[in-house]
C-alpha cells in the first residue's frame, strides 16, 4: 500500500519536496581578494616615524618663533608708547616752571612801566635770572667756567684773539662772551671766548683763528 503512495506521486501534483538556496556569502564580496597593503622593511618604517615626527616638530618649533617675534613686536611698541609718554610728561613739567618765569618777567614789565626808576627794573630781571638758573639747575644744568683757563676746543668756541704782552695770557680766555652750560655728562653749549695771544710768541700755529662776520 506504501509503495502504491510512492507510485501515485507524481511530478507536478503539488506533493514535489521544495528546495531553498541561500547564499551566505558577503555583499560586498565582488570575488576578488583585495591586494595587500605595501609593507616597509622595520627600518625604513623608523625613518619614516622619524620624518614625520621632526617635520611636526619644526612646525611647532615655526609657530613659537611666529609668535616670540609677535610678543617682541608689541613689547617694542608698549615701550616706545611708554618712553614717548614719559618724556612728554617731563617736557611738560619743564614747560610748567618756564611759563612761571614769564609770569615773572610780565610783572617786571609791568613795574618798570609804572616808575621811571631804572633799578626797580634791573632788580626785578635779576630776580627772573636767579629764579630761571634755579629751574635749569633743578633739571641738571650747570655752567662751567673757562675764564682764566687755557683754551680748550672742546668746551669753548672761539669768537676773537687779544693781542697782549703779557706772555702767560697766550691761548688763555681773558674773556666770557656767553656762558657754555652742560647736562650731566652731555655739552648743551660750548662758551664763546676771547683768547689772549702774546705779541713775543713767533708763531700762532696752537690758537684758533677767529671767526669773520
């Protein structure tokens, strides 16, 4: 009886087995084996590590100059700013003290308008000059004296020779013109003088000559 089952079996009848097939492969596998990747020798890959290593530590290295040379750039320019305001504030304060001193040589003139007295004006411009050498003094200004000294290039100036014959006034100054004043170590002005020049000296090579209008 089983096997008159298995003759009535037939192709086609709806009682065939149904077979699947599924395909476990990887979607993305085209069939081909992808190429290996190039390998180095230990060595070369070292250097390599080294290159690169020294080319991102010089670009470091590149942007601490860029910015040391920044920061030096704005110091310089916060010092210049600075020096520039001090010396403004000290230029001020000098020019405080010699308007003062104007204020002093108006009411000079105002006295002197107001009497005919002609002390009471040359008492009053001494005081100005007192006062004006006190300002200059206060700012580190000080003559020197080359009066009776022998002459020297180098603190005065030469306007005119006196003939004399007295031989120890030869290349003396026997004669202020104007005052030579300094500045701590620094010349403001040299004094113009009259240098003496003895009539028995044969030769006139180490005096200075005069100067000509």
């Amino acid at each position: 009886m089983n096997d008159e089952r298995v003759k009535d079996r037939k192709p086609g009848n709806g009682d065939d087995p149904h077979f699947q097939v599924i395909d476990r492969r990887s979607s993305f596998d085209d069939g081909a084996c992808p190429a290996p990747e190039p390998r180095y020798p230990a060595v070369v890959e070292e250097m390599k590590a080294r290159a690169e290593e020294a080319e991102r530590r010089a670009r470091e290295i590149s942007a601490a100059y860029r910015r040391i040379d920044e920061e030096r750039d704005a110091f310089r320019e916060r010092l210049s700013r600075d020096l520039e305001r001090r010396v403004d504030i000290a230029r001020a304060g000098m020019m405080r003290k010699i308007v003062d001193v104007l204020d002093d040589f108006d009411r000079a003139i105002a006295a002197a308008s107001a009497t005919p007295d002609p002390d009471i004006l040359l008492q009053g411009v001494s005081i100005i000059r007192d006062r004006l050498f006190q300002v200059l003094a206060s700012e580190g200004v000080q003559p020197f004296e080359t009066l009776g000294r022998p002459f020297d290039p180098l603190t005065a100036e030469a306007i005119a020779m006196v003939e004399s014959d007295d031989p120890a006034l030869h290349n003396q100054v026997v004669e202020e013109i104007a005052k030579g004043y300094s500045l701590g170590d620094t010349m403001l002005r040299p004094a113009r003088v009259r240098v003496g020049r003895a009539r028995s000296q044969g030769t006139t090579s180490d005096l200075p000559a005069p100067e000509r209008d």
